[in-house]
C-alpha cells in the first residue's frame, strides 16, 4: 500500500521562497538577454516591414523608430551571421552531447528494485513513481536524475545502506522534484541556447549555474 504523501505546508520556508525567487530571477534575466541578443535582427525586419513609416515620419516616435531602423542596419547582416552560427554550433553541441549521455547511459549496470527494497519504499513514500528509479553498482554520485523526454532517477545501489531511512527519503525527495520539474530537459534547452547565443557567455554561466 503507498502511504499518502504530506500535503504542502500553506507557508513555504524561507529557504524555497528564496530558491523560487531566484529561479524567476534567473528566469527574468535571460528572457531579458535573449531579447537584447536578437533585437539587432528582428527589429531591423519589424521596423522595415511597417507600412506607413514613410507617410508618418512628422511624428517623433515614428522618426525614433526610422532612426532605430538606419542604425540596425550595418550589424544586421552580421548578427545574421551570428544566428547561423550560433545555430550550427548548437545543434552540434546538443548532437554530440545526446551521444555521448546514450552511449554512458548503456553502459550502466542497471536493476530495477523490487516492491520491498529500501529505495522502492522510499520513492512510494515521497511520491515518485517506483518505475522511474533505477539501481546503479558502482554509482560514483549518490543519485542523479536524467533523461530528457522520460526522466529517471538512478540511485547508487548500496545508498540504502548508508543512509538512514529519513535520508534516504529526503534524497529521493530532491531527485523527485527534478523529475517532476523536468529538469534534465530545461537544461538541454537552456545550454542549447547558450550554444545558440554563444557571444553572450552570461547564459552558459546560468546554464552551469542551474546544472
């Protein structure tokens, strides 16, 4: 039988309300650079494409944009050539990077635990499905949560026996909001676009940062 998982308390401790305010911080501050990063290109498309600029430029907002539109103009093709590039690159990166996690990934002595393990227990007590867990031999890291379309949680094999059962509970709790959260996926997408608009290294470093 699963024993029911604890409701959330109505008031979050300080600790997660400063996590998830950081997340939207770090959430606001790259939809701001990724903004700035490709203004250059569609702003110059935007601006140009606008129908009535030529009959409405005795208006000042219209001539700022017409003057924003002349001094897009000598970084538009390169920022294009960026774009390419930074598309290339990522598209690379990502490539290689979901061979070298499948060929690791198949590499690993793996086992499902059985109803009455420890870790299985654990995971039913948390609320994370016993199907998604698997046991490693020889895990270096405790536990790590992976896999982009399904997530699963791989627990080193013998954690159960160095770990009391509340520890044990408190790890699959974490590895459980990642699955929940789908962080193996974000992450993908966030260093995607770090590759994408590699000339802004901040995104790497909150890509590296969220890892």
């Amino acid at each position: 039988m699963t024993t029911p998982v604890a409701e959330r308390p109505a008031v979050l401790p300080p600790l997660v309300r400063s996590e998830q305010r950081r997340r939207r911080l770090v959430l606001l501050t790259l939809a701001a650079l990724l903004v700035l990063s490709i203004s250059p290109v569609f702003g110059h498309h935007v601006i140009g494409a606008v129908p009535w600029l030529a009959a409405s430029r005795q208006h000042l907002g219209i001539l700022c944009l017409v003057a924003l539109h002349h001094l897009l103009a000598p970084v538009h093709t390169a920022f294009h050539v960026l774009l390419y590039g930074g598309l290339a690159f990522a598209t690379f990166d990502r490539l290689r990077a979901a061979r070298r996690h499948a060929r690791v990934m198949r590499a690993l002595p793996l086992e499902t635990p059985s109803a009455i393990d420890p870790v299985c227990v654990a995971a039913r007590n948390v609320g994370l499905d016993p199907a998604r867990v698997r046991l490693v031999d020889g895990l270096p890291n405790p536990a790590f949560t992976t896999g982009w379309w399904r997530p699963r949680v791989y627990v080193a094999r013998d954690l159960s026996h160095r770990l009391s059962p509340d520890e044990l509970s408190a790890v699959l709790a974490h590895e459980a909001e990642h699955v929940r959260r789908r962080d193996p996926l974000r992450l993908f997408v966030l260093r995607f676009l770090a590759g994408l608009l590699f000339w802004l290294p901040a995104i790497r470093r909150l890509a590296e940062d969220l890892a």
